[in-house]
C-alpha cells in the first residue's frame, strides 16, 4: 500500500521518548477517516520508531472511532505484538479491549494480556492487567486469574500497580452491583 509520505515524515525523527507528529497524524485521519489505512501500513514499516508511532495513532483513533481500526486490528496480534519494546507493547495492550474479536482471535488477545501482565515494565503490566480485567467482565473464566493478579498488584509495594488494582476492582464492582441490580424484579 503507498502512503503519503506526509505522514511518514511526521512519524519518523527524535528518539523513543518523543512522539514526533502523531498528534498532528490523529487530527488527519480524523478529518479524512479513509487515511486510516495509511496509518496501519506504516506501522508495518522497518523504522522502529516509525512503526510504534504509527501503533501510537491507532491506540488513541480506537479509543474514539474502533470501527475505523477494526480492519487493521490483526496489526495489535500479529508479529507486532512480539516485539520487546515495552512501548510497543503497552500501545497494544491498551488497544486490545477496545476491538471486536473473533474466538480463535480472542485466544491470543488474552494470551498477550496474560504474556504482558508479567511484564518487567510497570505501565506494560498495569494495562495489560487493565485490560484482561476487561476481558473477564465478558469471560468468568478469566476472573480467578485476574483476582489472583490484583492480589500481586496490591501487595507489590508500587504505587502505581496499588492505584491501577484499586482502579480495576472498582469498576468490577460497580459492574456487579450494576447486574445484580438489573436481575432484581421491579
């Protein structure tokens, strides 16, 4: 697929701590939506950093359009969600919820998340934990795993995984008083 070379010139420069010009790349692809897939190639690009940022683009445009990324969701399971940058990783784990999965697709979307949640990187684990607790609103079978984590987060001394268990056992339980509420006759 060609791309523009506008959006690889944004993409490309500085070093892993800068995003270059993905804010300017999501504020075009917001206006012409088609360009979406201009994105999604050049997160396959050779330049890491290219790639990530790309990957980067399409984890804040699923938050607001999933319907636009969801033809290009394989991109967040495929190959590039084996890569060892933690940057890379952590744009898949906060994107992998937010997309519609089929069950063979899901298999690997939950074995990333419980890949991930290990891993050495606080903000990776963190939202790895975050969104397989997504996962386990929907599959009660993940719920003994997530549990069994929250546990470890809690007790892990860093108050980052402290704040994020917290955060993610009140949404569950908001979200089991919220159905228990609803099995209740009026």
């Amino acid at each position: 697929m060609r791309t523009d070379p506008e959006f690889k010139a944004l993409l490309s420069g500085g070093d892993r701590r800068s995003i270059a010009g993905a804010r300017r790349v999501v504020e075009l692809v917001l206006e012409q939506p088609e360009r979406v897939r201009e994105v999604a190639a050049l997160a396959q690009d050779r330049d890491w950093l290219v790639s990530l940022r790309a990957m980067d683009v399409l984890e804040k445009l699923v938050r607001k359009h999933a319907d636009w990324v969801q033809p290009y969701k394989k991109l967040f399971i495929g190959p590039l969600a084996e890569r060892e940058e933690w940057e890379m990783r952590l744009q898949i784990v906060r994107a992998l919820p937010l997309l519609a999965w089929t069950s063979s697709e899901r298999k690997r979307v939950v074995e990333i998340l419980l890949r991930d949640v290990e891993h050495p990187n606080k903000f990776v684990g963190a939202w790895a934990l975050d969104s397989l607790a997504r996962f386990a609103e929907q599959d009660p079978a993940l719920a003994p795993v997530v549990r069994e984590q929250l546990e470890a987060f809690e007790h892990s001394g860093s108050g980052a995984l402290i704040a994020r268990a917290k955060a993610i056992r009140a949404r569950l339980l908001r979200l089991s008083r919220n159905r228990q509420r609803r099995k209740q006759p009026a």
